[in-house]
RNA sequence: AGCGGGGUGGGCUAGCCUGGUUUAUGCCGCAGGGCUCAUAACCCUGAGAUCGUUCGUUCAAAUCGAACCCCCGCUACCA
C-alpha cells in the first residue's frame, strides 16, 4: 500500500493506451485507458505533483492503408483526418491532456528510428536470414499462419505455420512437410528473406525480476507476465514487410517498416519529448521528466495491452539504456494499471455487430459529467463489467440524490436563511465533531485510494461521505433550530458548507465541471488554484456570500434516453452500407439448394461443423461456423441454400468448398432454407 | 484447445492478497415508519444469501489448497 504520508512532491508521467486512428474509441476504451488516466492526472495535479500527461492516435496499423488505397488516398492524409476527429472527441470528454498526439509524427519517426540504432548497437537485435515461405501465386511471403502442411513430430496433416495443433509443439514454417498456401493451396517456395528480431531471452530475468518485485501491478497483469516468462519469452521480429508505417532503420532493411506494437509503445517518450521541444518549447524538461529515476511512470490500458507494456516495452527500455550513463537512463514503468473489460449488456462491444456505445454518441444521449461519473463508479478494475442501461439509471440517481442534494439543501438554506451569506459557528457538540473529523479525514481516505489506482473506490467512499451529509442534516435538523435559535442553525450549516467545499475539490478529478460549478457556487478559488490538502473543517470562512444555486443534475429519464439511443444506432449503419452492384456482378454468384447430408462436429473447434452436402449431381464438403446455433440432428436432412463458387478454404484443417447462407442479426443465426420442396442442385437467382 | 479473469440476497456490488473484529458490506428494488430545509429528494427500521459444487487444511474459511461445474474475455477460429 502506498501511503500518502509517504509520498513527496514527485514527478509523473501519466499515459494511456494509444487509441487506433481507424475506429471511434467505445465506452470500454475510454474506461480502460484515457478516461482513468486522467482521473489520475487530474488528481495528481490537485495534490501538486508534477505532472505530464500523454497520449496519442496510433496511426500505423494496417485498416488504415487498406482503406487508404480503397480511397485512392495517402495513408497519411487519412491517418490525420480521423486522428483530428479522435483529438477532439476526447477534448470533449474533456480528457486533460498535456499532448494528445500521433505516432506519424517526426519526433516520433525520428526518435524510434535512433533508439533501435541504440538498441541493436547495445547487443539486443539479432538479424536472422530467415528461409521464409513465398507464394509465387500470391506474390507475397506467407506469415506463419498462412501456411499449412503436415507436422514433422506427430505427422499431423494440419500443422500451421508457427505451432502444431495436435501435439502442440512450436514450429517454423519450413519445418513442415509438405507445406502449402493456405490461401491458393498452391506450394509456396522457399526464400530467403531478412528480419530483425529483439533478443527477448537475453531480457527475461530482469523482466521477471521488475514484475515481481513491483507491488501494485495488478493481478490480473501480474499473473499473465509472470507466467508468459515462466514459459521461456520468444525472441520477437520488429520487422514487417509493409510499407505504411516507420522504415526500419537497420542497414539492409530497406523495404521493411516497424512492426506498430514495437513503435506505438514508444510514443509515451516521443510524445513526452515533442510536448517538451515543441508545445512548451522547453527542450530540458524532457530529460526532467523521463530520464530523472524518481519520476513515476503510469500506463493505463485494458488488460489486451498487458503484454505489450510491461513485458515489450520495459524490455525496450532496458535495451536502450544498457550503454546509458545513469542521468541518461530512462525510467522503467512504475505500475501499469490494467482494467478488465466494459461489456454492454453483457455482450462483447462490437462495431461490426453495432453492439455498444460509442463516445461521440454518448455525449448526444447524457451530459458528460453523467458518463464520467457511470464509468468510474462501475470501472472493470478486478472483473469484466457491464454496461447497463439500470446501472446508468441507478448511479445517476445516487449522484442526484446524495451529492447533488445535499449541496443543494446546503446552500438554498443559505442563500434563503441566512442572506446568502455562510453563517458562524459556534461550539461543536458530539454529532458536530463526529461529522468534522469526517470532513477532515475525507481528501486522505480518497487520495490513498487513489494512489494506489482504486478508482472505484475513491469515488465510491466520495459518495458515501455525501450521504453522510445528509444524515449530519437529519439528526441536527436545523429547520427546527431555527425558530428557536438562528445562530445554532448557522452552525450546522458553516459546517455544511465545509462539507459541500469538500465535495468540489474531491469530485474534481472526476468530473471537473461540475467541481468548478460548485466552486462558483461558493466563491471558493478555481480548481486551478485549488489543492486536494485544502480541504479542512474552516476553510470556507463565515461571511463568505455565495450565489444562487441551480440544481446540479437531474435524474435521467432513462427510457427517453434508451430510444434516442435507438435512433441513434439505426442511422449508424449508413457508414457500412454496401455500395450498388450491377446484375452481372449479381450473376457471378453460383447460389444453389443442396441437401445436408452429414453433420460432424469438429474436434477442437467450438463453433464448427464440417457439412456434406449434395448437389445432386456432386457432393461437397462445406464447414460452417453453426455449432452454437443448431443441433446436428436439426441441420441433418435439411435443404440449404449455398454460395458454390466461393474460393475454398481450409478451416481447421479441413477443406470448405463453399459457404452455407444464414440470417444473421444480433444472438439469432437463421439457416436459409427453400419455401416448397425442390431438388438439391436448383439455382438461387 | 491454450492462457487470463470471475461465480456473494431479485439486480449490481464490497470483503478474498494479509483466515477470526461481519449476526457477510453498500446501493437499487421491496415492506413499514419518520422528517418536511431540499429536485417526491432526505433519514430510520425490517424482510431477503447454507458466499458455484464437493473434498481437504485449521480451534476457526466467502477468505488458504485440490478436484469438478458454469460464465466471460484473449488467442485459435467463426467463408
């Protein structure tokens, strides 16, 4: 446990998970990574740590340069389009970036080309001609899953590339007998082809060592790492044969680019450095931040990322510095705190399957400040989380009605009572002191919790201490002191509205807007020139006057919302309509009715059965991903309608030599079946 | 199939690392009561859980260990 009596003045690094430039960030992204992150920034700020903040689009991946040449567009022009479009997105969920940036940049092109100079001249990159498997068919080398071919160890005709199936032994391509293209089945040829490989092996014991010796990693992270090291780390290609992305700096690696993971990482010191030379044009601070052993470095991710980061990235990190005197070293992750997953409804976000929220959406169904509040309190931190529509209702209700009205009886007794103006206090009794020392304990209880990355926590405890406001409010009930004893009702309300000054500077971290809404309120100091230690039982002085208050929230009306979100979703598809084909593009499709004939599970397939079905005049084999739908006593028998001429495929080893046509629309798959009997073989037109 | 996470009252959830201080926490919902300053908000009381199952360790297990069942995710794969 960290505790805040221990921590000075420090410096952080603060920084989340590089969102893809090619896809709108959901609610589960933005919990994991961004959203989190700056919670803890902002909090950080608030107890007066130094602190930068870092993000940015990673911009290298592949859907960007295949919609790029779809488009007949650069990459690049494409990449900084959405790029803009995901900046300002999170400048509307307000997310406090110090540098929101992206990877096709060139501080960052130029930085990740030196630092792996750096790294092969200190030993860690290994350049391994490799005979590699091309496809003269398909004009490209074969990744280690595009081959296929019989194992050498069990014999096993369906062998992949990179592992066998069956007796689960690690292989290389070339060791396959027989090998063949698992896209044309054509037998691909050996070349020799380049790669340059990081030196993982070389890494591990110290990996290992920094894993486990940290103490807040969470488990989840923890327990993946540990255990991948356990198992003996692969040495890792850097290199790919692409063209969109950072040119490998290595000599004789011309044509090649660097694989996106091993350069988006390093955005976190590139974007550290351009902040530094470009934003604030003070060059040093970036060696006072990154190269200065007591800096913190924090990674917030969802748990997909947990490799990468602690296991890639430090491993980078500690290549890098090998050569390094010690002042030029820089600073190994601190904690890399990684959440589970956001479910909506209890299903997997999906854009394919429209199944979830999306951030710009959201913004258009709820206030901000609804959102950031929902998604803190129910943040994936130990267990995957759903998003529920109830749970949304249900949080708010509780922001509304504890927080919200207790600040708001506070100061409309004030502004009505009292002239508007804080009233004095006078001796404590029992009740009082119970209630100040809550106040008084409350920005410690919630900074602990926070510095040691419990979120949920935090603002579950920020929360509680509004209710207890309102039972401090009961048990004085001041509406009664009043007819009797004005200056007693003052006093409870002096306290009262240390309580509400309390409420602003803690929910500052989470929703920002509201905290300078009641700061107003109060003529309290901005949040700028706030401290999360200012918080004690005098600090808003008698005879402050303050404003009239307005309602702070309201309660959603939570059907209204679910249907705007309807109509939201119904437009959406637009962006995946299909674009108008003619009748001859129609007629190329050999669309027939055939007759199920067998059904045979798949071994070691969950979603697979491997179909013989008749044409009439042919029989065919056909795998069809049905197992979580039907029966194999429900499909056996039955007259389907297949797509014939789709180009086979091999699916778990076995041959697909068409494909089966089902409805398809949320949990429900529907084979298509004819209307009135008629012969396997009949053309579907 | 491999890896990771999880199964706690009707729903959501805390506790589990560091066994006892919990008659298992809190919120919503439900039943009853109180208050009337406040956005019908607030406060109090009550009903409701053999903490997935079985075995084991222990004076003591929701908490530790084993096996099993189920759920979720990642990877494979879903033509």
């Amino acid at each position: 446990m960290i505790n805040l009596a221990n921590i000075s003045k420090g410096k952080w690094i603060v920084t989340s998970a590089w969102p893809y430039v090619n896809a709108t960030p959901h609610l589960g992204n933005l919990i994991g990574s961004t959203l989190s992150a700056d919670v803890f920034a902002r909090f950080l700020r608030m107890k007066g740590e130094e602190v930068v903040f870092v993000s940015g689009s990673d911009s290298h991946g592949t859907p960007i340069s295949v919609e790029a040449k779809r488009l007949k567009v650069p990459a690049e022009d494409l990449a900084f389009k959405y790029h803009k479009i995901i900046k300002d997105l999170h400048e509307k969920w307000q997310i406090s970036f110090d540098n929101y940036t992206i990877t096709h940049n060139p501080t960052h092109i130029e930085y990740v080309k030196n630092m792996y100079l750096d790294i092969q001249k200190n030993g860690y990159i290994s350049e391994k001609e490799i005979e590699s498997l091309y496809c003269e068919n398909d004009n490209l080398f074969l990744p280690d899953r595009f081959v296929e071919g019989t194992c050498p160890h069990c014999k096993d005709d369906g062998a992949r590339g990179d592992q066998c199936d069956k007796c689960q032994k690690i292989l290389t391509p070339v060791e396959l007998i027989r090998p063949r293209c698992a896209i044309c089945e054509n037998t691909p040829v050996i070349r020799k082809t380049k790669h340059w490989y990081l030196d993982l092996p070389k890494l591990q014991d110290r990996l290992n060592k920094l894993i486990d010796e940290n103490e807040i990693i969470p488990t989840n992270a923890r327990q993946m790492c540990l255990n991948s090291i356990a198992e003996g780390l692969p040495e890792r290609a850097i290199t790919r044969d692409l063209e969109w992305g950072i040119p490998a700096p290595f000599e004789g690696a011309e044509n090649k680019t660097i694989y996106v993971w091993f350069e988006a990482v390093l955005g976190y010191i590139t974007a550290v450095k351009e902040w530094a030379d470009k934003l604030i044009n003070k060059s040093d601070k970036f060696d006072y931040f990154w190269k200065d052993p007591n800096t913190k470095t924090v990674y917030f991710i969802g748990k997909d990322n947990i490799i990468f980061h602690l296991i890639v990235f430090p491993g980078l990190l500690m290549a890098y510095n090998e050569d390094k005197k010690g002042s030029d070293k820089l600073v190994l992750p601190y904690n890399v705190s990684s959440t589970e997953f956001l479910m909506y409804e209890n299903e997997k976000f999906s854009k394919s399957r429209g199944i979830g929220i999306w951030i710009d959406d959201a913004l258009k169904l709820a206030p901000l400040d609804y959102w950031r509040f929902s998604l803190i309190f129910n943040r994936p931190e130990t267990s995957d989380t759903s998003f529920l529509w109830s749970e949304f209702e249900n949080n708010i209700k509780t922001l509304n009605d504890n927080i919200g009205n207790f600040i708001h009886r506070t100061l409309t007794f004030i502004e009505k009572q009292f002239n508007s103006k804080v009233p004095e206090k006078i001796e404590y009794d029992e009740i009082d002191k119970k209630f100040i020392e809550k106040v008084n304990n409350i920005s410690p209880d919630v900074g602990e919790s926070l510095l040691n990355f419990k979120l949920r926590k935090a603002i579950r405890d920020i929360v509680n201490f509004g209710k207890e406001g309102n039972i401090f409010l009961n048990e004085k009930a001041p509406w009664h002191l009043i007819k009797k004893d004005k200056k007693a009702a003052g006093h409870v309300f002096n306290i009262c509205a240390q309580a509400v000054y309390a409420l602003a500077i803690l929910l500052s971290p989470f929703i920002p807007e509201t905290s300078e809404k009641i700061l107003s309120y109060l003529n309290a100091p901005k949040l700028t020139e706030s401290s999360w230690d200012s918080i004690n039982e005098n600090f808003i002085k008698a005879g402050q006057s303050i404003k009239k208050p307005i309602p702070l929230f309201q309660k959603l009306e939570i059907e209204e919302i679910k249907k705007e979100y309807k109509e939201l979703k119904e437009k959406k598809p637009k962006e995946g309509e299909k674009e108008l084909i003619s009748y001859d593009d129609f007629q190329k499709l050999d669309i027939r009715v055939a007759l199920v004939e067998k059904v045979e599970k798949i071994p070691k397939a969950d979603k697979l059965y491997k179909l013989t079905v008749s044409l009439g005049t042919e029989k065919r084999t056909i795998v069809a991903g049905l197992a979580e739908y039907y029966k194999a006593d429900e499909l056996a028998g039955k007259k389907i309608t297949i797509l014939a001429n789709l180009e086979p495929r091999k699916l778990r080893g076995i041959l697909s030599e068409g494909m089966l046509l089902a409805a398809d629309y949320e949990d429900t798959v529907s084979i298509l079946v004819p209307d009135k009997d008629i012969p396997a073989g009949a053309n579907v037109k």
